[in-house]
C-alpha cells in the first residue's frame, strides 16, 4: 500500500531513498508540467510497476534540529569507532 494523501494506521514504512524510474514512469505527465512523485509512485504502483526494499537500519532526518543532532552523534560516534 502506497499512499500520501489517504493514510491509513496500518501503514507503518516510509519511504526514502534512492528511487529508480524508467523515463516511461513520466509519459503521462504534460512536458514542462510539475507533478509530486508521490502521484508517480501511486500510478507505478497501480500497473503493478512498483517495488521497494524494506531496510532496518534507522532513517537519520536532518529536517529538524533534533533529527540534525541525532545524526551528528551517528556520524561521530562512527568516525571515533575507526
């Protein structure tokens, strides 16, 4: 299940990451036209054209300044473990 606009509680992933589209993912948006990927992902999705890899490590968000500090801990704690 894929969807932004209409979230329901069983939904418990995000998304993120680096995304793969085949230029044929964008044919039916107008040349010059701004579409949001999530509408892409949710036309993908409705062909069956869509997949994902469910990953385990945590997602560092760098939106925030808790999210920023956070990951600055990652990071330091992982470049004094060298």
């Amino acid at each position: 299940m894929y969807d932004k606009v209409n979230r329901v509680p069983e939904m418990s992933h995000i998304d993120y990451g680096l995304g793969a589209l085949a230029a044929g993912a964008f044919d039916s948006v107008a040349d010059g036209a701004r579409v949001d990927l999530a509408l892409i992902y949710q036309n993908l999705l409705a062909e069956d054209e869509l997949a994902g890899l469910e990953v385990f490590q945590r997602f560092y968000e760098i939106g925030s300044p808790a999210g920023l500090a956070d990951t600055r801990k990652y990071f330091e704690a992982k470049e004094s473990a060298k």
